[in-house]
C-alpha cells in the first residue's frame, strides 16, 4: 500500500467520503513542499497523521454543523423499506459521528486511531507524540463522554 | 470488585486488555450490578457504533431512493474489482511517470522518457531527503534541486510504502525533481 493510500484511509474514517479525503490527504502533502515547513518538522510520520487527521477533523465537523444548521438530517427513515431497528442504528452511528467530532481534540484523535484504524495505544502514543498511558486515558474519557453525549441525544430525541 | 474498578475493568476489556481472571470478576460484578452492567453495555455498543462509522459513508444531503442501502454498500466492490485493480497495478508499475506538457518545440532536447528511477535519496539526517535529494538527469548528471525549484510549486506523485515523493514543476521535460521522504519509523 502506498503511503498516501494509508493516510486517505484514515480521512476517510473521519470524513466518510473517498473524494474528501483524498484532497484533505493532498493538502496535507501538498505543505511538505514548503522549505520553511519542511525544515521544521522532527516526525514526519507523526506529523502527517496528525495533520491529516487535523484537517479531516475540521472538515467533517464542518460539514456536519452546515448539515445542522441547514436543519436537514439525513434521515435514514426516507429509506421506505428499512426495517425499524436499521433506521434507529443508522440514524445512532451518525449521532456517534458528531458528537465525536465535538470531543476535545485528543480524544477524538486517540478514538479515531484507536476504535477506527485499531492502532495500539503504543502506537498511537508514538504517532501523537504523547505517553501510550496517556494515549489510554484520552480513550477511556473520550468514551465516557460520547457515551453521555449518545445518551443525551437520545433523551432529546425522545 | 468495586463499581469504580468495575469502570476501569470495563474500559480494559473493550481494549481487549482484560486477563480471564479479570474478566471473570468483572463478570461476577455485573451480574449483582445493574448500573455496570448499563455501562458496559452501553460502552460496548458505542464501540461498535464507531467502527460502524469508519467503515460506512456518510449520508449524502440528497435523499436516497428508496431502499437504497447505501450505510452498508459502503465497501461493497463488484466482483472484478480485484482482478482488474491487481492488473491496473502491475501496468501502473511499469508505465513511465506521466512527463508534462511544454511548448518548446526546438528540438534541441531529449524526447521525454520514463524517470522511474531518477530519485537518488541522500539525506544527511537518513530520515527526509529535502535539500539533499538529488535529481537525476537523462544524462547522467546529479545535482541537487535548486531553490527556485523548491518555491516553484510541486506535484504530487507516487509514493513507496516508506517512502513518499513529492515532485516539483519542472520546465525541462526531461528533468524530475523530486523531494523524497522517508516514512518509515525509527
């Protein structure tokens, strides 16, 4: 796999959408030409991810406050045909996506890493420049609190 | 096993961490406490929810025929995709790198060719190769990418798994420079 291949995979994790990745995953590539920012960098690796997941971060979150304030919700229920308890888990999995694009920072970086691309905590720790413990301690309240934000989501919807 | 240990108990078993002993106390717990046992569940689905969302993607703002599965045909190829990926792949690893278009017609240089190894990485710091990559010319000759180069812009091209090239316009049709950087941990 080419390397920019593994990085469009982990945008398309964030953003949901192959054409948005692979120009967010471009962007970030497209920085590395400048000397100045080059120079700078210590770890490439480590700075490619974040960047990449940075940028995809942002840009889903974009997205999803536009789908909001547009008050369209994609809503799976147009799907006639559906039974019932698909419509609720769909319409839960993109509940799940934006209340984890509203977690602070690190949180949905070790998330994203850790539930989406199943990277190692020691792993993880390496890419975001940060202890593996550390790493676990972002996951476990990130956890915690999209767990509360769910449960909250589905008190309001009731 | 306390609710608080519970908690954390929970959390290391979603991390697959948990030893058998741990996971038969942890069960022992959960099976007397029903506000663990709401937890777990509940963390346990939204575990599932997330790898549902890396996995499916997002509903398009229009709306979607009836029927219309898409969450679920998210990676769902057709059957010759394999068979004509693995061949596109091998054409792609033989063809030459795409030379870009010029409007000097004098004739006095090289006709455009392949510059598939025209890379040659020699970073002092054996990890980025910029500005030591050096180019390598049709004839032969090394020489480091220019500042002017390096300003100029780029493209982007391929990209080895450990390796990562980022090519740079080029007036000549004949010269490619490229930066390249090593992505593989050390």
């Amino acid at each position: 796999m080419e390397y920019r291949d593994r990085l469009v995979s982990l945008a398309r994790r964030v953003l949901r959408n192959r054409q948005d990745a692979e120009e967010t995953v471009d962007e970030c590539l497209g920085r590395l030409a400048r000397p100045d920012l080059a120079a700078r960098i210590e770890n490439l690796r480590a700075w490619l991810h974040q960047s990449v997941l940075n940028l995809a971060i942002d840009r889903a979150r974009a997205w999803t406050r536009e789908q909001q304030r547009l008050r369209h919700r994609p809503e799976p229920s147009a799907h006639g045909a559906r039974p019932a308890d698909e419509v609720v888990r769909a319409e839960s999995r993109e509940a799940v996506w934006r209340e984890l694009l509203e977690l602070p920072r690190r949180q949905q970086e070790v998330l994203i890493l850790h539930e989406m691309e199943e990277v190692g905590y020691d792993e993880i720790g390496k890419l975001l420049g940060i202890e593996a413990a550390t790493a676990r301690v972002h996951a476990h309240a990130g956890r915690l609190e999209l767990r509360r934000r769910l449960a909250a989501w589905r008190d309001g919807k009731d | 096993m306390r609710c608080d240990e519970a908690m954390t108990e929970i959390q290391r078993s979603l991390d697959g961490e948990s030893s058998s002993a741990e996971t038969r106390r942890l069960d022992r717990h959960l099976s007397a406490c029903e506000s663990c046992r709401r937890e777990s569940t509940a963390l346990t689905e939204l575990k599932g929810l997330l790898t549902e969302v890396g996995v499916t993607d997002r509903p398009e703002s229009r709306s979607l025929a009836p029927g219309d599965d898409r969450g679920r045909l998210a990676y769902r190829w057709p059957w010759w995709w394999m068979p004509v990926g693995a061949a596109a792949l091998v054409l792609l690893a033989f063809a030459p790198w795409p030379q870009r278009s010029h409007d000097d017609s004098t004739g006095d240089l090289d006709p455009p060719h392949g510059v598939d190894s025209g890379v040659e990485v020699s970073a002092t710091d054996g990890r980025r190769g910029p500005p030591a990559v050096r180019v390598d010319a049709p004839d032969g000759d090394l020489r480091d990418a220019g500042a002017g180069e390096r300003e100029a812009g780029i493209e982007l091209t391929s990209a080895s798994e450990n390796w990562l090239a980022v090519a740079l316009p080029s007036e000549s049709p004949t010269l490619h420079v490229f930066w390249v950087y090593e992505t593989r941990e050390r």
